[in-house]
C-alpha cells in the first residue's frame, strides 16, 4: 500500500493521532519496522535522510518502494530534510512518495521561496511536501547545520508560510532537540504554542527531534496537533545498543542472520511503544 505523505498525514489530522516516520539506514532496520507496524496495523512513513540514501544506495530505495506497495499497512516513503531543489529531484527521481525541503535556517523569505519552488514542482509529480518554520536544535549530523538552539515557530508566520507556499505538512519547533537530549536543559514541550499554532493552520503538523522529551507530553502533543513525528535516534539506539552485545557474547559470530535478529527484534519493542504512544495502533484500518 505504498502512498503519500498527505494521504496518510490528512488522516491522522482528521482523526488527532500522529504518524511515525521512522529513519532506517539499513535493510535490515526497514524489514523490522514494516514488520512491526504490520503486526500493529498503524500507517508508516520511511523516512530516509539525504546522508542514508548516499550510505543505502538508489538499489534499497527500489527494493523499500516494492516492498512497501505489498504491504498490510499504508506506507509513504519519505526523503528527510532535503536541503536543496535539487535534492528534492534526485528524491523524485529515485520514486519517493513525500519530501521535506528544509530551509528553516535561511531569511524567512528564502524559505518561502525555496520551499514554494519545491511545492510546485512535487505537486505537479503527485509527490507531497513538508516544510519548516523555525528551527529544532541539534547535537547531530542529521540536525540543521548550526542550529545549536531552538527557534520557536512564530503562529503568525506559520500562516503566512502555510499560505504562500502551499505545503502539504508543516514541521514546527516547539521545544525538542535532534538526537539525544542536552543534559543541561530540561526536555519541555511548549503545548500552549503547538494549540496556538494548530488553531490557525488547518494542516497537518510535524514534530522532529522527539528523544528525550516526557512520554506524557509526547502523547498529548498528537492529540491536540501534531500528526508526524519523526524518530531516529531511540531505534538506532535499541538496534545497535543490541548488536553490540550479541558480538560481545561471541567474539566469533560474524554472519547477518546470526546478528540481526535479535537486534530488529530489540528495535521493534521501541518502536511498538512510540506507535502506542502516538497514538497510531490500530489506525491502518482508517484507510
């Protein structure tokens, strides 16, 4: 059931849930969490940064589109924070249903700009887009270059962005942080500022960088207006966390099929618990 960001995201909007976008970087990750939102029957978006699809190749990206049009469940296959226009196409290109173009660090007219040339463009190939407003702060690769700190999305420019660029979703910056948590500030979620925001722009909204902030706020932030929330770093976490200590039981195990089962089976209770928590089980049977 392979489809688009907005087919899935316009449900979840509708319905006050939010959609995982799970980060895969390997095939292994991406059998493990289409098994699990099979076994779970809650709606998926893959969702691949521009630096895994340079480590996966275009070859997985053929094999992740095919797998997904025989799934259960609905599956959109997105590429995460594409930085330029021309990235945009090479994600067109190589078959990916949704896209986000990030201009968030640039002058908020740049934004508008870039993000209304992607719009345009993936609208006409029936491809959704997601855009940003503001900035998530980061201690990763995957995270805005030199957004060391949060920028919290302005409601008024949220509307105007919405309505000058026509996009399908819209991440917001309402107090989470690309990969782990700093350990000097404290993991809160400005809700008063998500329900502000929500009242005023009537598409779907996105969270990005959710590791580390209160399950509670998490939970009740896709009830009252977040409908994707992207999550990388807690599945890495649980994966290799695991296959580090498979390899340390037997210094001598060396063959895939020996090591990685028990390391997708580590991811999948993770991401079990993020479908629960979003609010997303059960969810499929919607579509």
């Amino acid at each position: 059931m392979l489809t688009t960001g907005k087919a899935i995201l316009d449900v979840a909007n509708a319905h006050s849930f939010a959609v995982p976008a799970f980060n895969i970087s390997d095939w292994a990750m991406f059998k493990g969490i289409v098994e699990i939102s099979e076994e779970t029957n809650a709606p998926l978006i893959v969702a691949i940064h521009p630096d895994e699809v340079r480590h996966v190749g275009r070859e997985m990206i053929t094999g992740i589109i095919e797998r997904s049009h025989n799934a259960s469940v609905p599956i959109a296959i997105h590429w995460d924070h594409g930085a330029t226009y021309e990235q945009i196409l090479q994600a067109v290109q190589f078959g990916f249903t949704s896209v986000m173009i990030d201009g968030s660090l640039k002058p908020f007219e740049e934004n508008i700009a870039i993000t209304k040339k992607v719009t345009d463009s993936a609208h006409v190939l029936g491809v959704s887009v997601e855009g940003e407003l503001g900035t998530i702060g980061g201690n990763d690769s995957y995270a805005e270059a030199g957004a060391a700190e949060i920028i919290y999305t302005d409601p008024d420019d949220a509307v105007t962005f919405v309505e000058r660029t026509g996009v399908d979703s819209l991440a917001v910056a309402i107090g989470t942080f690309h990969g782990m948590y700093p350990a000097h500030l404290k993991p809160e979620l400005k809700l008063d500022l998500l329900k502000e925001i929500k009242s005023r722009v009537e598409i779907p909204l996105v969270l990005h960088g959710g590791s580390g902030n209160p399950d509670d706020e998490i939970r009740e932030a896709a009830r009252i207006g977040i409908n994707k929330i992207n999550i990388s770093t807690d599945i890495k976490l649980a994966y290799h966390a695991k296959m580090r200590e498979v390899l340390g039981n037997d210094p001598k195990t060396r063959e895939p099929n020996a090591i990685q089962p028990a390391c997708i089976e580590a991811m999948k209770v993770v991401a079990a618990q993020k479908i629960e928590l979003f609010g997303a089980t059960g969810k499929g049977s919607l579509y």
